[in-house]
C-alpha cells in the first residue's frame, strides 16, 4: 500500500526534494452537526469530525493528501485554484480528472506546490455531485517567506462564509432537476454561515455562548469573533465556500484594503464592500482601531437577487464581531441601503504579465430552459453538459495519437494545442449573476460587456489590445445580459473544467471541458500515473480507457450520456404534466386566497393583485417564465 502512494509522489518531487506536508483524511458522516444553531443534520466531515480541518502550508513544500472514501457515494478533494503542473489527473474534479473514489478506497492527491509559483488564498472542496454542500470544504493557504506584503502587517485570519442547508444535497438536487421544477427555482439556503481560522484552526466560540456539541470547538455567526488589539494591522482572508450565495463583506468602524483576489497579489486599493461570488477569495490589510471602548460588528449579506423568494424564515444578513475588550458593547452601524462594490477590471496585478494577443476565439453562450423532458436544465451553446463515462485525462492518456480528436471526448469539449492563446468570450444570456471557474488555470480578464446584444459601445465596447497588465482571477463572475472576455495561455497540457460555481447549475450542465496539448499529456505522464486512476474506474463500473463512451474509436460515441434537449413541436408530455401541476398550484392558491378572504380574513383585493405582480416581476428578473417566455430587449 505504501509503495503504491509512494511511487508517484516521488516522481513529482522536484530535484531538490523539497518538503512534504502530508495529511491523511477519512471522508466521513458526521451526525448531528448544528452550525447554525436552528437544525441538526448529518454532514461529510474528515476523521468523524466538521468542520474540515484547515490546510496551511509552506510554498516550499508539496502536499500529499491521502483520502479514503469512508461515505457512501463516490468523492473525490479538488485543491481549487491550483495548477498541478501538468498532472491534471490530481485536480479531483469527477468525470474529467478521476472516476471518484469508490467507498473504502484511497486515493493520494499529490499538490506540487513547491513548483507551481503560487501563493496566497485557496481552498479545498469534494469535486463529486456536489458532495461539498454537504460539508466538505475548508481553506488552503499557501505561505511563503517573501509574500508580497508579508512586512504590512502583524497577523492574519481567515474568515469563511458559506450558504447552509438543512436538508441534504442529494434530495435537493433530486427536487431541483424535476418536473415538479420547470421553472428551474434553485434550492435556497436556511441560513448562512461565518467562522474563522487561523495558524491551521479554527477559533473557538465566544466565552459563554452554548453552542451545540459535535460543533462546540467553533465559534459560528454571532458565536464567533475575532480579538484585534489596538494600533496592530491585520490581514483578513476571505473566501466564499458555498454552493449558491454570493455576499456582500464589511466591518463597521473599519477600512478595508484589498491586497489580493484569487491568488493573485494586487496593489493596494481600498473596499467599502466586498462582493464574494461562490469561490471566490479576496485578502485585504485592516487597521485596528487605537481604543478598545467598543467592538464592532462584522457583516456578512447574502446576495439574494438570485433566490426566487425571500422565505420569512431565513435571516439573510449574519453578523459576527471583531472584540477589543470582552467589557465593551458592540457597535452595529445602521444597514447600509446600496453597496459600493469594486470592479474586478479596476484591480491591478502586482507582478506584470502582458496580454499576448490571441491566436483563436471562442464564444460560449449559456442560458436556461425547460427540456423535452420537462425539466429545467442549463446549457453553453446549446448543449446540457452530462459526464462522461471516461473522464477526459484517461480518454487523453489512452487514445494514442487519436487523442487530437476533438470529437473523441464529447460534444462538450474543446481541443487545444500548447501554446495557443484562447480568448474566451462567456456571454450570459441569463439576468443573473454566474461565478465562471477554470481548473488547472489563471484567466486574463481583457473586456467587459454589461449587454453583449448591444450596438452602443459604452454596453458592450469593443476589444482593445495591448492592455499590459491585466487582472488575473480563476473564478470570474459573468454579469447577467453581459459578457467577460477571458484571455487562457494553454502552457498547462491536461484536461481541465470549466463551469459555473453554483452547484445547482453545475449539476444542471453548466459546464465544458478543455483538453490542452493531449499528446504532451501522455509524454509528461509516462511513469508518474498512479494505477489506482484506473483501477478506481473499474471498481466502480466504469470503462477505464477510450473515448468519451469507452470506446476505442475517436468517433464512436454510441452509449455515451447526452440531453435533455430543447422542446420542439410544442410541449412533450411531461412537460404538460409539469405546467399542469404548476397551474394547479396556482390554482390552488387562489382558492386559499378565497376562502380566507370568506372566512373573515382583512386580505384585500389590492394585496391580491400586489402579491401577483411582484411574482411575475420576479420571475421576468431572472430571465425566466417556465422557460416558455423571454423578456425581449
């Protein structure tokens, strides 16, 4: 067992032997966690307990990380943000990189850090059917001796927010994508979620709260807080590890100072507000205040523009606080009535690297409709991305010379050789906002558009070359009816993902594939893939070698998973049961609204039709009516 792990972490260490900081994880349940205090659940924690323990290591040093799957469905741990150094069979990410870890196997993820160039904050998450919703997620930090404002200040925490749901992502998931579900609501949140870390743990709950006990040892939402002393400058690291809300991040009484986004290190430029899509990371330098007569609150508003209601029952807007004096009364300013956000092009890189002009485009188009099916699925350029039975790094490794063939791994999937330089232009045909993730990669954000149907150029302005310095972030957020250019260099031969981070619309088809350089794929991998990638495969059923559908053809595709597809002809028989039901529902409604109003209740007829409107409104917000109606422009 030791020689199989040791084998392929030796040949990724670079001549040097740099240090290893190596972790052994359990992928467990965890009964009756209660972060929020308001609904004990079981999670997916590491070693029986949640949350997962922080990870912290030296840029100096590679990770080993031995995961044992001790849950009953396939998981896999996907180090988001890291680039592997062209061994992309480490990135976690099911369906492209690894089958999944079947239960009671291990798999050893290898992070050559030490020879990636990388720093600052990242964070680690289940890559497997959303399995990470339901608690698999923690920070990776990644320190070096000579960071870039390493001498600004005098300590650090990490400070993590995430949606939470009472109910797990399975049964979500199954009511999400159902013909019960044409207009594609996406499960909302019960609450939201704050807690710290720092030096590779969590901080404790404030003395004297009563938390519940499997998360007693973790301070969470206004159970939490973090101890500033007067004079001293702090550099806070935050990340949003959750599975659909974006937030809104401020501390009252405090100046932010953004130093970092996604890993990479910006000048400095001060923040009123953090807006933190799904993944997305941000670090900024704080300046404690000089007295301690009061603490102050910390606040964390879920963006909520996209839930398709506010239920009465959910809090959207936690706080926690930062204390000077265990004495004092804490300052909570007034909520602030609009945000003053900053834009992702106006962040400037520390170290430059040039835009290279492009050797070839790609449009990429996505949006949202209700299926022949009758459910609601997502798509980019038309097409619903299903996994597919080979994942694509083993389709690369196996196919021999006809690994080039675009064709050989899905519809889904785009070939590219090393060195071309790609600008991918991801337009939202969709009114909500959608946080874009490339595995394996770093984008160049070279244009904006807030309309890219639009003829005036202060909308959708034209591409302009020669930008020396552009911001580099790997999760992007793409505006709703707008569009964002992302410049790739393709250095880093492997299969890579690339997909929106709201899980809900990941695991609808929000995704594509990219296959860089596949013949280098196999030059680089001689000797150093570990047999487990493929015995894996086979333990859980699944073809180890072929194309897309296991076949050894590059054009064979037969069997392999693909649809739902657009409606033609009109409505399909589901998706008429789906309208009947949604309109007995109404129906239903309305016939409440009756015998209330009969049976003596103050309910008037201007409330009825007020309560109406603001339906519809909502529904033609998010670009969606059933997926039958479009607002038109």
């Amino acid at each position: 067992m030791w020689c199989r792990q040791l084998v392929p972490f030796l040949a990724l260490l670079s001549p040097a032997l740099a240090g290893v900081q190596e972790l052994w994880w359990n992928v467990t349940y965890v009964q009756n966690a209660n972060p929020d205090g308001l609904f004990e659940r079981r999670v997916i924690g590491v070693n029986g307990t949640w949350p997962p323990p922080p990870i912290e290591v030296s840029t100096t040093d590679s990770l080993l990380v031995h995961v044992t799957n001790s849950v009953d469905t396939p998981a896999t741990l996907h180090h988001h943000g890291m680039t592997f150094n062209s061994t992309s069979w480490m990135d976690g990410a099911m369906g492209v990189s690894q089958c999944g870890i079947p239960m009671g196997q291990t798999f050893d993820y290898v992070v050559p850090i030490n020879t990636s160039g990388q720093v600052g904050t990242y964070w680690a998450h289940g890559h497997a059917k959303g399995i990470y919703v339901d608690g698999l997620r923690t920070p990776l930090l990644l320190h070096s001796s000579n960071e870039t404002y390493g001498a600004d200040y005098d300590a650090e925490y990490t400070i993590l927010l995430s949606d939470w749901y009472h109910q797990e992502q399975p049964v979500l998931l199954e009511s999400f994508i159902s013909i019960a579900n044409p207009g594609g609501a996406e499960p909302i949140p019960d609450s939201a979620l704050v807690y710290f870390s720092t030096n590779g743990s969590y901080l404790p709950p404030i003395t004297g709260s009563h938390p519940s006990p499997v998360t007693s040892a973790v301070g969470f939402n206004e159970n939490a807080t973090l101890p500033f002393e007067p004079g001293k400058t702090y550099r806070l690291r935050i990340i949003n590890m959750g599975a659909f809300a974006g937030f809104y991040f401020w501390i009252d009484g405090h100046e932010m100072r953004i130093i970092e986004a996604d890993g990479t290190d910006t000048q400095e430029q001060p923040a009123d507000v953090l807006n933190l899509a799904v993944a997305q990371r941000y670090s900024v330098l704080v300046t404690a205040r000089n007295d301690t007569s009061s603490n102050w609150a910390i606040h964390a508003n879920m963006d909520t523009s996209m839930f398709d209601r506010v239920p009465s029952t959910l809090n959207p807007n936690i706080t926690s606080t930062i204390t000077y004096s265990a004495s004092s009364s804490v300052t909570n300013l007034t909520t602030v009535s609009s945000y003053n956000l900053v834009n992702d092009t106006s962040l400037v890189p520390v170290v430059v690297i040039p835009a290279p002009n492009p050797t070839s485009t790609l449009d990429l188009v996505f949006n949202f409709e209700t299926m022949n099916d009758g459910t609601n699925h997502a798509f980019i350029n038309n097409l619903v991305y299903n996994p597919p039975l080979v994942p694509a790094i083993i389709s690369a490794l196996t196919l021999g010379d006809n690994a080039t063939s675009q064709v050989a791994y899905g519809p889904y999937s785009f070939v590219y050789n090393y060195g071309d330089v790609i600008d991918m232009v991801v337009m939202n045909a969709d009114t909500g906002k959608h946080p874009f993730h490339l595995h394996g990669y770093k984008m160049q954000i070279v244009n904006t558009a807030t309309d890219y149907s639009s003829d005036d150029p202060s909308l959708n302005p034209p591409l302009v070359e020669g930008q020396a310095n552009p911001m580099r972030r790997d999760t992007v957020m793409i505006p709703g009816g707008g569009s964002v250019t992302l410049r790739v260099v393709a250095d880093n031969p492997g299969a890579w993902f690339f997909h929106c981070h709201i899980e809900w619309h990941l695991e609808s088809g929000l995704a594509v594939q990219f296959i860089i350089a596949p013949l280098q794929i196999q030059e680089q991998a001689q000797g150093r893939v570990p047999s487990f990638l493929y015995e894996q495969c086979a333990t859980l059923g699944s073809p180890s070698a072929g194309n897309a559908a296991g076949h050894a053809s590059p054009t064979d595709l037969s069997g392999l998973p693909l649809g739902p597809w657009f409606q033609k002809l009109g409505w399909l028989a589901k998706g008429i049961w789906a309208m009947t039901g949604c309109v007995l529902t109404a129906f239903l409604g309305m016939l409440t609204v009756t015998w209330y109003a009969t049976m003596g209740g103050v309910i008037t007829e201007e409330e009825i039709e007020e309560a109406v409107r603001k339906r519809i409104e909502e529904k033609e917000r998010k670009g969606k009516f059933f997926g039958l109606f479009k607002k038109k422009n």
